[in-house]
C-alpha cells in the first residue's frame, strides 16, 4: 500500500487535492514532484499513475518536465524537492524502542540487547541514495554505506554493571543513572 500523506503534509497541500483533478501550476508542479520523487525510488509509471488515478502517459510527461525543471535549477522545482526528497514511499512510522533496565544476579557484570528493524535515516529506508538520472530515465542508484544497502539498521546495547560512582570518577564527573546529563527518569533510556 502506498500512501501520499506525507508528501501531502510536507507540500501543505490535501492529498484530495493531490489526486483531484485540478490543474493550478502549484498543484500541478507539486504532484509532478512527488512523481518524480516516486519514480526515482523505484517506483513503476504506472503504479504512480494507478495511486494518482491517471493515465501511465500523463505521469510520464510529468516526470520528465520536472526532470526539465530540475536540471535548470527553477527555483519553485528545487524547493519542492528538498520538501519531498527524503520522505519514505512506504511511509514508514518512526520507530522508538524502550529499554528498561535492571541489575542482573550476582557478578554479571554486562548484559546485552540486541534491537531489529529500525529505519536507516540516512537514506530513508531504501538502501541507496537519491538517485541521480544518468541519462533519459536511467537513475544511477548509489549504496547506503550506513546500512549496506539493506535500509534496515539493528542496535547493539550492552550495558556494563559496576558499583555507584565508580563510572564518575572515572569520567571526572557526575552523571544521572540513565547515563545522560539531561533529566531521563531514572533506569529508562530511549532508544532510536
Ligand atoms: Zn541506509
């Protein structure tokens, strides 16, 4: 299932709008920059076409104005582009994980927690960066070299044991228990 709402909110236009008929230059060059956006990562002309309720040539034409646009720097395409750019097509929520922490038996000194299945951020999930048209529809795709191209990171937490203050002298100075300087209720950390 794709879903445009976030382009919709990003652009600050309704998603009716997006896929209604109108034909405003603002809407017009907005729906063809989420083609683009779109097409660039992966997508087929039709299945655009089919989410937006048009013909495979209409999002075609409109993809290649906007490619037009793009190359000659117009001011309005750039901007839009940088609105849009980095959103996830398969509109993924933001994943948080809460990890509790308690004190394991007697002489364990670590214990490890492993957290699957987050989000890479630097290139939004898809494995690979912005594509870069190369020449007339052939995107150049290149790797994340943050998640290897899987679009998937896993954290690795492993947390040490040792008596009270013992951590702080070492550092030179005092932290809360959370390990943070700010205010964390006490032996909850947030993970991202
Ligand atoms: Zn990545």
């Amino acid at each position: 299932m794709i879903s445009i709402a976030n382009f919709a909110t990003a652009v600050n236009m309704p998603e009716s709008t997006l896929t209604g008929i109108g034909r405003a230059q603002g809407v017009t060059d907005a729906r063809h920059a989420i083609w683009y956006v779109m097409r660039a990562s992966g997508l087929s002309y039709n299945r655009i076409a089919q989410v937006f309720n048009r013909k495979h040539c209409t999002v075609l034409s409109g993809v290649r104005r906007f490619t037009q646009l793009l190359k000659f720097k117009d001011r309005e395409a750039v901007r839009l582009y940088d609105l849009i750019n980095h959103i996830d097509i398969n509109n993924m929520s933001v994943k948080q994980q809460i990890l509790v922490i308690n004190p394991p038996q007697y002489r364990q000194k670590t214990c490890s927690f492993q957290y699957t299945d987050f989000n890479c951020p630097a290139c939004s999930g898809r494995g690979y960066f912005t594509p870069v048209e190369v020449k007339k529809d052939v995107f150049k795709k290149e790797k994340c070299d943050f998640c290897g191209g899987s679009g998937r990171l896993e954290a690795h937490v492993t947390v040490e044991w040792m008596p009270e203050n013992l951590k702080s002298k070492k550092n030179g100075k005092r932290v809360n228990s959370s390990g943070r300087k700010g205010n964390s209720p006490s032996g909850f950390g947030s993970i991202e």
